[in-house]
C-alpha cells in the first residue's frame, strides 16, 4: 500500500484530475457516466478520458460499462486507505494536528438536528424533501432547503401536490444557499444533495463538518406530455423522497457513531424509490 501513496498523491496534485475526483466524492455513491463529468467541469471528453485513465491507474476511480456508456465512481476501498494512511502514519493520529477544527454535532442525544436539502432551483424535490422532513419529523429535525441557482417562483405541480397532501406551504419560499453561509445561518448536522446537477456543482466546505450524502432524483419538471404525466413525474418524485426520508428518519442517530451514520446515509441513496438497493 505505502509504495501506491505517491502515485495516488501525485494523481491528485493535478488541479483538473483533483475537480474529476472531487466531483465523483460528492456523487458518491453514483455511477457517473464520462460524458456527464466532462460537461460539468468543462472540460473535452478526450481530456477528461486521460484523467479518469491516470485516477483508475492509481486505484481511486473504478468503472463499468453500462450500454453505451461508460460509468466511474470512487473506489472508496483505496480511498479510505489512502486517507487513514496520511493520518495515522504522517499526522501520527493526531486529531489535533490534522483533523479539521470544529465538529459536526450529528451525533448528541436530546437535540434536535438541522438538515439541509440542496438542488439548484430549490422550486421542487428540496422543497418536498424540505416539507416531508418537516412534516414527519419536526419534533426531530429542523429542516431547510435551498438552490443553488434558485428559481423565481415555486414550481405549481410541487405546491398542489404539497397542498393536498396536508403541508404547510405557506412557510415555503425558494432560497439561495448564500443564505446560509453566514454567522447566524444554522450549523448544520446534515447536508443533502437531491438533484445530480447541484451535486456536480463546486461549493465550500460547510463549517462543522456535517454528515452530507447524495440523494439524487431525476428532475420532475422535466417530464413531457400533458398536466397528468406532468403531475405524475411530481408524485414519483415526491414518493421517492418520502421513502428516504423515512428510512432517514428511522436511524437512531443517538446511538450510532458518525461512521455507521454515514454509511447508512450512503445505503439510502442507492435505493430506489421502491426500496431497492
């Protein structure tokens, strides 16, 4: 392992093959067609071959073919090695040194957790996810939800399907995520990405350290035909976050540590609206 560390290093002080790998970080645990990866960091498809080529050199990227495409994700395995090696053998484990100051407070009995579901118009599937969390499990969590490019107004479909499933939508307003990067914005135990190209998206690190996982929903508002097969693309996206959410909501955060909490935030967004994995 220790004679891979400076290959695997030196993969990543390239500033372009550190964006590809950054990139498949935040969409983990997607498999990202090449092509998707390439329109997002602009960069030409031929470029972007010869980087995921030098990243599944050193092991950090796997891929598979999936009909015509070609898919990548982080081999999270080498990962996990590479960044365990670097903190106990270079940092001698010590926290002090090398962890990042300030912690996430995900994982403390009796308070009630700020959750924060991200896409980039926040008209739709963050506004659901938004008012199901905030339905099912206020008690529990405090939840938000904002855009990365938010939209002038929320999306019709979204609000009539929330209205009569018995939300409060009078509380429900598009946000920019600028909104809460300053000092009297929440610090957040929990961060969400629900669209792919929000995930896609370079953004700061959130202060703290949150649990953050990719949830990510094929985009309702661009279903084709009539208002019932519009509306229909709505429900199913509204049904999906539902399903994860629930399982979400079903954790005992009190009892797991952040590790077991983010492999289970992980779990569920590879399901499947119907609860498949």
């Amino acid at each position: 392992m220790e004679n891979k560390i400076p290959d695997q290093l030196s993969s990543l002080g390239h500033p372009q093959r550190l964006a590809v790998f950054r990139l498949l970080m935040r969409r983990y645990p997607d498999r990202v067609p090449a092509g998707e990866i390439a329109i997002a960091l602009g960069v030409k498809a031929s470029t972007m071959s010869s980087y995921l080529s030098v990243l599944m050199r050193d092991n950090l990227v796997q891929q598979q073919r999936s009909g015509t495409s070609i898919l990548y994700w982080i081999n999270m395995t080498t990962v996990q090695r590479l960044f365990g090696y670097l903190f106990n053998d270079c940092c001698r484990g010590r926290p002090d040194l090398c962890m990042p100051s300030g912690t996430s407070a995900a994982h403390m009995p009796g308070r009630r957790y700020d959750v924060l579901f991200i896409c980039v118009g926040n008209s739709a599937r963050s506004i659901f996810a938004e008012s199901i969390l905030r339905k099912t499990a206020g008690e529990r969590f405090n939840a938000y939800s904002a855009g990365t490019r938010p939209a002038s107004r929320l999306n019709p479909f979204a609000m009539q399907i929330l209205q009569d499933k018995g939300h409060d939508i009078s509380v429900l307003r598009s946000k920019n995520i600028s909104e809460f990067s300053g000092p009297d914005a929440p610090h957040f135990d929990f961060v969400f990405t629900v669209c792919d190209q929000a995930a896609n998206e370079e953004c700061p690190a959130w202060e703290g350290q949150p649990v953050s996982g990719h949830w990510g929903i094929p985009d309702p508002a661009r279903a084709t035909g009539n208002d019932a097969q519009k509306a229909l693309a709505f429900h199913r996206a509204y049904r999906a976050l539902e399903h994860r959410i629930g399982l979400f909501t079903a954790l005992n955060l009190e009892r797991l540590n952040r590790i077991a909490i983010q492999n289970s935030v992980d779990d569920i967004g590879r399901t499947n609206p119907e609860g498949q994995i």
